[in-house]
C-alpha cells in the first residue's frame, strides 16, 4: 500500500462556511496537484481540521475553494475500521461503492442539523496525493468509507441533506456538554 | 415578530400545504419549524410560525379551510430556547405488538420515570399489529443495555417487543 502521507508546509487555519453557502452547493473543479497553490490549500485543511473538535476531513469548498481536494482522518473515531491515516487527496473519483448501511451523520458546514443518510460501507477510491501528483488507489470499508464519501459528496455539490432517507430523518443537531 | 403555532387536521386532498403556505407567506408569515403526517388518512400537520399579524388575522386568513373538512387552530406560543444537551445520551425506541390500551402509557411512563425525554415519536397501528418508535434523550449518561433490561420488562406487561438503539451522530 502505497502511503499517503506526503511532506507539506504548515498549514494555517482557514474560516469553516455554512450552508447556505452557494460554494457548498456547486461541483468542485479538477485542479493540478503539484499547482503551489493547491499544495498550501491541502497543508491549510489539515490544520484547519486539526483545530476543529470532533472533526475527521474537509472539502476544499468547506474553507470556500471550489477545488476538488479533501483531507480526512478518522484514526480516532470508535467505528473506523480500516484506516488510511491522516491525508489530503486530490481529484478523488469513487470507483466502486457498495453495502450499504444507514447511519446518523452531521456536518460542520449544517451546525444545527443530523440526517439519516445510507453510504456504501465498502469503498474503492482514486485519486492523488497533493504535491508529488501521484496517483493512488485506497479500499476501505465502514467509518472511513462513509466519510470519504460525505466529503466526495462535498467536491459534488451535495450535502447531506441532499441524500437523507425519509422526510423524517432530518434532526435537530444535540450539542453535548462534556 | 411574534411565534404562532398552527395545527390543520383533517381529510386529505392535495394541495393543502401550498394553499396554506401561500396564504401564509401573503400575510408575510414565515413558516419555521413544522412537520406534517398522515394519521389513519388524516393530514395532520403543526406548524411554528413567526409573524407580525395577529392570531385573529391570522386565523381569518386560513378560515376557508373549514370548508374543506379542515380544522384549523392558531394559538400564540413563546420562543422557546433550546437549552444544551447536558452529558447526556439518545438512543431509538422501537416497540411493537398485538395492539391492546395502554402501550404507549407503559413505555412512556417508563422513559419518564428514569428521566428520559421523548423528542420524537410515531405511533403506527396496522392490522393488530401495534407499533411505537420514539427518539430519547437523557440529560445524564444513560447506559443501553439498563435501559433496555428495564423497558423490555416493561413491555412484557402489556404484551410488545422493546429494542433500544443508541442514536449516535458523526460529524464528519
């Protein structure tokens, strides 16, 4: 398995938009991986992740860029089965999806809300790593599958809201105190 | 701007949301929260509404409902804000059964007893068989295997099947 974790700058942490916010709502574009630019963007999701509690990945266009790059980590979320560690992928493309489960999710770009959404659990998915432009090609299953698709979802212009199961399945977001 | 809640109920026909809506948003009122079903073939449907206009304004406006087989109540209601959710936990109730009074007072009462909230609930009887989910909050830590020991033997007194799920949310 080839690694995904590439050196990059020190990333800074860039302001989370929320919805209605039209970025959220538009495809994202393909960009060049090796593009300075897009290198300094994939360093500024990891940090700006970091920073965000509970937080396991970011779209691009969540920091508003409507460019087609993510960064994930669930390495310490309880239902992650395989992981993949910390990473940013670039033009990522979902090539096979399957078993499909149905599970409560929320969004830090819809603080107020969770919805009932069914995502794949078995998931193969390509793209490349910010920087080198290497192309890379992960299988993952349960957790990290689900939110590699939540952020795929994202680069397309869907949030989750746009796939929740019944009429019903929208709830009122519960913000524990710890 | 002050909140109103409205609840129409009545015999189904399409077009009964859009006709309410659109009076509503000529009144300049704007339709907050609401959620609408149907019981038994009857629209049912409540609705928090923030608005200027009076309750009486209000209530003339929607009054051509009642010559739809709809009744319709407006009543003033305050803003209620919604307090954090403590250390608490959720979980989803599912209970079913051959259809017999007092289920849903057993169950209920149950939650109650031990502190639990109910944010959402069905009630679904079809044939005999009678069927209750309900969403459950706990302001304190509440441990799934206890409560469904405790609701289970609950339900065996009125004859239903308990299943406890905990309603995790990942934010991703």
């Amino acid at each position: 398995m080839t690694p995904l974790q590439v050196e990059l700058p020190d990333g800074v942490v860039r302001e989370v938009v929320t919805a209605p916010a039209a970025v959220l709502s538009e495809p994202c574009l393909p960009v060049d991986p090796a593009d300075p630019d897009v290198v300094r963007l994939a360093a500024d999701l990891l940090a700006t992740m970091d920073v965000s509690p509970g937080c396991v990945g970011l779209a691009a266009n969540q920091v508003g860029v409507p460019w087609r790059v993510f960064c994930l980590d669930v390495s310490a979320h309880p239902k992650t089965r395989t992981c993949h560690g910390r990473f940013v992928m670039v033009n990522p493309q979902i090539l096979q999806a399957s078993r499909n489960e149905k599970a409560r999710e929320g969004c830090m770009s819809v603080p107020d809300f969770t919805g009932d959404v069914k995502r794949a659990s078995r998931l193969v998915v390509t793209g490349q790593l910010p920087g080198t432009g290497e192309h890379v090609t992960l299988t993952t299953d349960a957790f990290e599958a689900r939110a590699v698709q939540h952020e795929v979802d994202h680069l397309d212009g869907l949030l989750f809201i746009d796939r929740v199961v019944s009429a019903a399945a929208i709830h009122k977001r519960k913000v524990y105190l710890d | 701007m002050a909140l109103m809640a409205i609840t129409v109920l009545g015999h189904d026909r399409p077009g009964i949301i859009a006709d309410v809506t659109a009076t509503l948003a000529q009144r300049d009122a704007n339709v907050e929260d609401s959620s609408m079903t149907l019981l038994r073939g009857h629209f049912a449907w409540t609705l928090i509404v923030g608005t200027d206009a009076s309750v009486d304004q209000v209530a003339a406006d929607l009054a051509f409902l009642a010559s739809d087989d709809l009744v319709v109540s407006v009543l003033p209601v305050t803003d209620e804000q919604q307090e954090p959710d403590g250390p608490g936990s959720s979980f989803v109730i599912s209970v079913h059964g051959a259809d017999r009074v007092g289920i849903v007072a057993a169950i209920t009462g149950a939650i109650a007893s031990y502190g639990g909230n109910v944010t959402d609930l069905q009630t679904r009887l079809g044939g005999g068989l009678y069927v209750v989910v309900a969403e459950v909050d706990f302001a304190e830590p509440m441990d799934a295997e206890v409560l469904t020991t405790r609701l289970r033997a609950v339900g065996q007194t009125v004859g239903v099947d308990v299943a406890v799920q905990p309603a995790d949310q990942d934010v991703l």
